[in-house]
C-alpha cells in the first residue's frame, strides 16, 4: 500500500502545482499571477482582477470590456431561482441561501455538466461572476422583507450589486462613490488565496468532475465556518461583546490567553501568514481613512486598534506569531457600508468567487491532477465477532 504520512490538516501537504497565487507567510507577501497584492488594490478593479485570475494575464483594454459586456449580460436570475427564495425561513443566514442557490444553478443549466467543455465551462464561469452578486442581493432583500431589485445592467458590478442590495423599487438609488471604490478594492484583496480551506473544497469536489456550480457551492459552505471566512462575523460580534461589557481589553486577552471556553482572538492568526497579513495591513489603513471619510468613526475601530495593540505586545501571541489577518478589520467597514454583520461572509465569498473559478479551471486542465482521496490512519477496534441485537 506503500508510505502513507499523517498530516492533520494538510498543514504539511502541497495538493496541487499552481501558477495563480504566490505567498510568502514569513514576510507577509501575497501576489496574484506575479503582480503584488498592494498594487491591484490600489490600481486595479474586482473585474479586472478576476480576468487575471482566471485567464492568467492583465486584459487588454478591449478584452476587458468584453469581458465586462459578457458578465453584464448574465446578471439576471431565471424567475424560476427567484421563487426558490420564498422557502427559506425569513431569518435564515444568507450564506446557507447562498451555497443553495449556487448548487441550484446546476438544475438551471444542465448544459454545465461536462467539466471538459471548454465552451460551456466558460459559460458557467460568465454565469457564476454575474448572478452571485444578484444571489447575494436577493438574500439579504428577503431577509428585510424588501422585494426584489432586477439587476440595473448600464451599471458596473459593485453598484449593481449595492443597488440591488439597499435600493427600493420606486426609488432612486445613488451608490455613494466613496463605498463603491472601497467595497471593490475590497473585493480584489479576497479575491484568491492558494489552497485555502473553502479553495481546497472546490478543488476536492471539482476532482470527482462534478461541474463549476457544485464545486463552488460546496466552496460556500466551507467558507462558512467561523475559521475561515466566518471569521470577519465572528470579529464583529466579538468587538461588540467587549464593548457590552465596558470596553475592558485586556481581560477579555486574559481570557483568550486562558482558553476559557475556547475564546479565541478572532481575526487573528493564520496557517501560512507568520508576519502580518498584508492584506490585513491595507484593510486597517482603509477602514482608518473610510470610517472617518464618511464620518462614520465608530468606537469599535477603537477597541479594535486598542485589541491589536495589546496582543502585538503579548508574549502569548508573539511566541506564536499570531497577527491580525483579514477578517481582523473588514467588518468594521461593511458595518459602515450599511451592511448587516450576517452578510459579511457573503461579500467574503462573491470577492472569493474568482479565485475558486481559476483553481477549478487550472485543475480540470492540470494532467496530473487525480480525484482528492486522502488516506487515513485507522485506528479503530481490531476485528471482533458480531453479536445479533437479541443477544447483546
Ligand atoms: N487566538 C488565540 N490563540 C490562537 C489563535 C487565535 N486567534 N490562533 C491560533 N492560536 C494559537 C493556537 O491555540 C495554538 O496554540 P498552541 O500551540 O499553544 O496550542 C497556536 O496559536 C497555533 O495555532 P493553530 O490553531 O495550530 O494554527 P492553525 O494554522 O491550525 O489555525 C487559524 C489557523 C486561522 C484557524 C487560527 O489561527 C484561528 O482559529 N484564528 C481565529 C479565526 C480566524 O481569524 N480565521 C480567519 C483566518 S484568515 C482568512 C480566512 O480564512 O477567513
């Protein structure tokens, strides 16, 4: 059966070969196909970020508006999907809405099913980037009880999708540049992220060959737990909790240091980032210039400051590298966007969404790729005599 090696976690396993993300956690590096992850965000767009991602260049100007025509085109969702919203509980999360509505698109388009088509898959692709945001929209729509919004298509994707999110049928609705320029920049520093928990899910199921929209679904629902994208909900309510009990810093680190009933730092930490993130890094200055920009300074940002401060100083953390990631400080700018804490892992997944297309295509196109099949070390009971119910 040959050497099998125990890796809980994969922690030490590389999967796959990819050319798509390059990042060095010791000196907090993260580069997309080559290109520094400051420079996209401050230079580039979601759109275009996505087309580097997927297709593996910078788009020319006009294969960018191609590609552009192309999405807006697909935005809409078939009335038969928009019914599928009425089932679901008024209070449901919206990232279980989400997965389900993604794995839903299966059933619309059974053109989808053949991962080597590389016609239909490019279809698919087109699909998933123009009716997520609309997904996305219509799961928070229903959870306010507002109708539903068509999606605007003379807009570009992050209005659209503002529009459709906070705007109301017989109303003008302006998205404010500010927010728009923030939330898309946003966007390109989730974009893709290596074989990251959600990103190994889609590659683990797109290996058995089942289609884009499957694949991604079940992306979702990784992406879902609190240690992953999660966390910038999880950030939040923790800030706010400290906040609840008088703002006290330092006992709730005690608390967090003291392992009390699993209290974990949220936002911080990371399995390949032993520095800080240095998408972390842009996210804070943003959150600094935005929140007092649109005068929406709030003291969770300063409980926030105060808690990377505190534990930056801490042996506990500094012995084990821990440093604010992401999640640490995206909340805090979605809040001021107007949007609600249930929805941050949402806009987590429609910035992710690019990143798990270029891996699902890189590996139905890689030769040497295999359907995921960990082994395991049994260890259960040796083999023992069954006994029928009566006797036992
Ligand atoms: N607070 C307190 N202690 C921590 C934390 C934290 N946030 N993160 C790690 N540790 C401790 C951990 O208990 C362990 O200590 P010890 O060696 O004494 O047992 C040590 O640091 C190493 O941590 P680990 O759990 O072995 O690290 P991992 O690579 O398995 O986990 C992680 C990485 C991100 C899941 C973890 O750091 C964590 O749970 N962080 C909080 C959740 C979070 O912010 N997740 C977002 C991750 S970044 C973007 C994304 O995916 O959304």
């Amino acid at each position: 059966t040959g050497l099998v090696t125990y890796d809980p976690g994969f922690a030490n396993t590389a999967s796959c070969a990819s050319e798509i993300t390059y990042i060095d956690g010791d000196a907090g590096v993260l580069r997309y196909r080559g290109y520094p992850i400051d420079q996209l965000a401050n230079g580039s767009t979601f759109i275009e970020t996505s087309y580097l991602l997927i297709y593996g260049e910078l788009p020319t100007a006009q294969q960018l508006g191609e590609f552009e025509d192309k999405i807006r085109r697909h935005t809409l969702l078939h009335e038969d999907l928009k019914r599928f919203f009425d089932g679901f509980p008024r209070d449901a999360h919206p990232m279980p809405v989400l997965s389900s509505a993604v794995s839903a698109l299966s059933t619309f388009y059974q053109d989808s099913h053949n991962p080597f088509d590389a016609e239909q898959v490019e279809l698919s692709t087109v699909r998933l980037l123009a009716k997520l945001p609309t997904i996305a929209a219509y799961a928070y729509k229903k959870s306010v009880g507002q109708p539903f919004l068509y999606p605007d298509n003379s807009l570009g994707l992050v209005e659209n999708f503002l529009r459709m999110t906070f705007g109301l049928p017989a109303e003008p609705y302006e998205p404010d540049p500010v927010i728009v320029r923030a939330l898309d920049m946003l966007f390109v520093l989730h974009a893709d992220h290596e074989q990251n928990c959600s990103t190994s899910t889609v590659r683990l199921v797109g290996s058995s060959q089942a289609n884009l929209f499957a694949s991604v679904s079940a992306g979702i629902n990784a992406l879902f737990g609190p240690l992953h994208g999660g966390a910038n909900q999880s950030v939040l309510e923790m800030l706010e909790s400290i906040r609840h009990s008088g703002g006290d810093v330092g006992s709730f680190v005690q608390k967090v240091k003291a392992r009390e009933a699993g209290v974990k730092l949220m936002g911080f930490g990371h399995r390949v980032y032993k520095n800080y993130d240095p998408r972390a890094a842009i996210v804070k200055k943003t959150a600094d210039e935005i929140l007092t920009g649109l005068g929406k300074r709030d003291d969770l940002l300063d409980i926030a400051l105060e808690l990377e401060g505190v534990a930056l100083s801490d042996d506990y953390f500094i012995e084990r590298k821990l440093y604010p990631n992401v999640d640490f400080y995206t909340g805090l700018l979605y809040r001021a966007m107007g949007f609600p804490t249930k929805m941050f892992t949402v806009l987590f997944a429609i910035g992710r969404l690019p990143g798990w297309i270029a891996q699902w295509h890189e590996m139905i196109n890689d030769p040497q790729t295999k359907i995921g099949r960990p082994r395991q070390l049994y260890t259960g009971p040796g083999e023992r005599e069954f006994v029928p119910v009566g006797k036992r």
